[in-house]
C-alpha cells in the first residue's frame, strides 16, 4: 500500500512517516506533502491507498482537499490529523472517517492503517467528507466547543453576545457569563463566517447582531448591547453596519 502524508509542520510529517515504517508493515511506499496542493499533485501521480490529511494548514484546509480533485475518482481513505481535541473529533467518528489526535501515538497509527487496510475499495469517501462538513457545520450544531482549563464548554450560537480580540486570546461574553479562551479572534471570525447573525464591525470585536440595544453617535460611534457592553466600530465599517441594522 502507498501512503501519503499532508502536513505543513516538518516534524509532524517525519514522526508519523518514522511511525509507519517501523509500524505497520502493509504500507510499502510513504510520501510526503507539505500543503493541499502539493499533496494533490502527489495524488494525481502515486495514487496513494491512504492519505495522512492535517486540518489546520495555511492557505487551504485539509477539508479542502477534495475540492481539488472534482475531475477524478477519488479510491484513497482519508486519515485527519489534528491537534485539536474539541467537538470536531466527534463529527468525524460520526462521518466514519478515522481521526488521529496529535501528538501521535503509533497503536493509534496502526489501527488506523488496519482499518483503512480492512474497509479499502468498499468505502465512499466522497459521501463521507460531505457528511464530515455537514456535521462541522455550526447551523446544523447549534453550538460551539470551547477550550477551557477543565476540559471542553459547549456554548449555544445563541447565548453568545460578543467575542472580544486580545492578541492570541478571546474574551466572550455570553448572556450568562464571561469566557477567556485562549484563541484569536480570527479564529471564530472565520468559524463563524457563515453565521448571518455574527457581525464584525472593528477588528477587535465580533458580535451577535440579536443583541444590539443601540448605536451611539457620540464619540465616533460605538454600539451598545443588552448588557450595556460597549462594542467599538471602525470609520470603514459605520455605513455597512448602519445599512445592516436598518434592514433587521
């Protein structure tokens, strides 16, 4: 079997291949991508049986790597790989698609050549990516899971009132609570893209558009929200904001 492995970080990539070669001894030849399209290039020409597949990669996710390859008969079984332990490990078991949770272990590596080994030929992968989607989709959850220091919250869409940017860090507060997670706002800015109801209107907020009170003119506009929580606008976002609110 030919294995390949699609990962932007080097040492990911050596350690699993390092895992394979002295693990599972059905894979015979192993591969290695460092972004999406470079593993599609290496699909086209190996044909590979198993495709080691991150999530988190710059300029294109690893759920994108499908997208790229419309025109052909997809015959390989996907293995994501990911470093977050949090409500999407849940949905790909829900997909039939295995998972491998870094760091990597290799009883997990194994089993998951075994059973890519044992389902080979007879599985529609096509038909399970879209079922992965469907399932990471937040209008069909409904809620999002949070990181915090005991584990994982998961959050109603709806009780969230705002996501606050500090660096590399997220203040969110929620009609119940205040949260103080520890991502970027541009990391739920683009989870929450298509969400009509979540709104950016300065680079440092992110806000439900439910809980809008008021918008004050004075001192160069701001919104305030039910809970009076102050929310900044930019000069470049006034008049598409206005136009929004005038249209709920």
């Amino acid at each position: 079997m030919i294995a390949l492995i699609i990962d932007d970080e080097p040492q990911a990539r050596n350690l699993l291949k390092v895992i394979l070669e002295e693990n599972c001894e059905q894979i015979k030849q192993i591969e290695t991508a460092k972004n999406v399209l470079e593993g599609v290039e290496l699909i086209k020409s190996i044909n590979p049986d198993i495709v080691f597949l991150d999530i988190e990669m710059p300029d294109h996710s690893g759920l994108e790597l499908l997208d790229f390859l419309a025109d052909l008969p997809v015959t390989f079984e996907i293995v994501f790989t990911t470093a977050y332990n949090d409500f999407a490990t849940q949905a790909f078991e829900l997909a039939a698609v295995d998972y491998l949770l870094k760091p990597l272990r290799p009883t997990q590596v194994k089993k998951a050549v075994e059973k890519c080994v044992a389902i080979k030929g007879s599985s529609q992968i096509d038909l399970k990516l879209q079922e992965l989607k469907e399932s990471l989709s937040l209008s069909e959850f409904k809620k999002i899971g949070l990181p915090v220091a005991n584990g994982i919250k998961f959050v109603a869409l709806q009780e969230i009132m705002v996501f606050e940017g500090d660096g590399m860090y997220t203040k969110i507060q929620t009609n119940k609570e205040q949260l103080y997670i520890s991502k970027p706002l541009k990391y739920f800015s683009d989870l929450l893209a298509d969400i009509s109801y979540f709104y950016k209107p300065h680079k440092s907020f992110l806000i439900n558009l439910k809980y809008i009170k008021q918008y004050v003119k004075s001192d160069g506009g701001y919104i305030l929200l039910d809970n009076d929580y102050h929310v900044s606008i930019s000069k470049e976002k006034k008049d598409e904001f206005l136009a929004i609110v005038s249209n709920i």
